[in-house]
C-alpha cells in the first residue's frame, strides 16, 4: 500500500523529496478550506514519478500528467466546464503530439513531430533516441554487479508503477476517499 502525506514534502541538499528525514514513496496531497483534495502527486525514490492530479474547488478535474524519470509520460488539461483543452505526450522531455482544444470544444491546433521531419524539434527528439540507444548498448557492458543492481531498481520501479496504476484506478476523483486519511491526520497531528 503507498503512503499518504498531506502537505508539503521537505526538498533535500541532494534535490530529492523527503517526508521525516527519508526519500518519500508514495501520494503526497493538498486539501482545501471544504476539505477536499485539490492536487496529488506521486513520489518513487524522493523523485516526483507517476502522476500528478490537480481539481477545482467543485472537484472538476483540471489537470492529469503521467510521467516517468525518462521524461515520458502524457498530460491532459480541462477547462473548469470539463471540455478538454490540452493532450499531448512527451518522449524524452520532447512533445511529440499535441492537440489543443477551445472552450467549446473545438480543435484549435493539432501537432505531430513526425509531420516535419526537418524541423529542429524532430531532429533535436531523433538525436535524444540514438543517444538512448547507444545508452542500453552501453549499459549491457557494464559488470555484472552492476547490472543486477539496475535490474532491482527496474524491477523495484515497476512494481511501484503497478501501485500508482491500481491507486488511480481505485480512486478516479477527488472525493470522499480522504477522509480516513484526514480525519487520522487530525487525530495524529493535534490530539497524540
């Protein structure tokens, strides 16, 4: 089970996210004056991995952003009428396709790298793969040791990307689930 934290995780000398003088894995959460969520994001290692969700004050989801130490993932942005006003998805830091959206609904752009393979975003998108290649090449001689080690981490890595799947799944929206977890935060906080 991930560990919740509500409020602000401490930044460390080492550029890391600690909660109680150690790395935190896990949710980290915001909640309002009404006591909702307003924002979550997720946490592997001291290193902000997985998601982050961002709602209004009436629970209407505006932002939702996946992304791993890569700089892959995808994000989506609503307006506060639930219309979609931003998707795209990023691969190695670069966007790759993006589709922008009007308050009405309308599409008001619609990029794709691939569509300009002499622009300086492709070419600068294409040169981050070939050094991603020579990358795995040069990982596969590394010693032994070494890559056992990278093979814990990885296979520590995607269980904790497992976990965020089946937490986002169980809780799809800033609701009622918090409650527990803020009710005990009082409980701990103010009476222990």
């Amino acid at each position: 089970m991930l560990e919740r934290v509500l409020g602000t995780l401490e930044y460390t000398d080492e550029h890391t996210y600690a909660h109680n003088g150690k790395d935190f894995t896990g949710i980290n959460f915001y909640i309002n004056k009404q006591e909702q969520v307003t924002e979550e994001l997720s946490y592997f290692e001291g290193m902000k991995w997985g998601f982050y969700r961002k709602w209004n004050s009436n629970g209407v989801l505006l932002k939702l952003h996946t992304v791993n130490l890569d700089g892959n993932g995808r994000s989506k942005k609503w307006y506060g009428n639930k219309v979609l006003q931003e998707d795209c998805f990023y691969d190695s830091g670069s966007i790759v396709w993006r589709k922008r959206w009007d308050q009405q609904g309308n599409l008001i752009e619609d990029f794709n790298i691939m569509e300009d393979p002499n622009g300086e975003n492709y070419i600068y998108w294409k040169k981050i793969q070939s050094l991603k290649e020579q990358g795995k090449a040069y990982n596969s001689l590394l010693p032994l040791e070494i890559q056992e080690v990278r093979a814990k981490w990885d296979e520590q890595v995607k269980h904790f990307e497992e976990e965020i799947a089946n937490y986002l799944e169980k809780f799809p929206s800033n609701k009622v689930y918090y409650l527990k977890d803020f009710v005990n935060f009082l409980l701990t906080t103010f009476i222990a």
